[in-house]
C-alpha cells in the first residue's frame, strides 16, 4: 500500500493564500522577509526576500519571468526553488 501526502495541508492551510500565476489560482504560503542583502565590512544593505511557496505539481507550467499576482500587488518569478524531495517549491519573486 502507498503512503499519499496531502500538501494541502501546508499549501491551503491557515495561513495560505491564493494567488493567480499567469492567470491560474495556486495556493500557497507567501513570505516577505526583510533579508541583510549585503555584508562587505561596515557597508550593510537590507533588501525584501519575497517568496511563494506552493505545491510543485501545481505550477509545472510556471517560468522566470512568469506573472504572479498576489495582494493586489504584481509579481515576477525570478527563481524556482525546489525543496528537499520535490513535492514544495519556493518562487522567488520580484515586484513588477
């Protein structure tokens, strides 16, 4: 007998939310951390690392550059980051 995960669990959970990437509504879960972007001895840079991370089955059509609305604010793809086994993948985004 195979063992079936239910992403669903982390993708459309409590503290998911939908977006529509390139004009598809995926679930997932949105991240916006302010990140140190650059730490060359007393020079320091802070920037935004924005990050959907959803169900890879769902977003096998997804490319960089493709267009992420998200909070009535518009994204775009700039990475895709797999993570550990596969099933969940990180979307780096930029705002557009």
């Amino acid at each position: 007998m195979k063992l079936e995960e239910n992403l669903d669990i982390f993708t459309k959970g409590e503290f998911s939310s939908p977006a529509l990437i390139d004009g598809v509504e995926v679930w997932g879960i949105f991240d916006e951390e302010y990140a140190q972007a650059f730490g060359i001895n007393t020079l320091n840079s802070e920037g935004r690392a924005i990050s959907f991370q959803t169900q890879t089955s769902e977003i096998t059509e997804v490319n960089h550059g493709s267009r992420v609305e998200l909070n009535d604010r518009v994204y775009e793809v700039i990475q895709i980051q797999p993570i550990d086994d596969g099933k969940l993948t990180d979307l780096i985004l930029k705002e557009a």
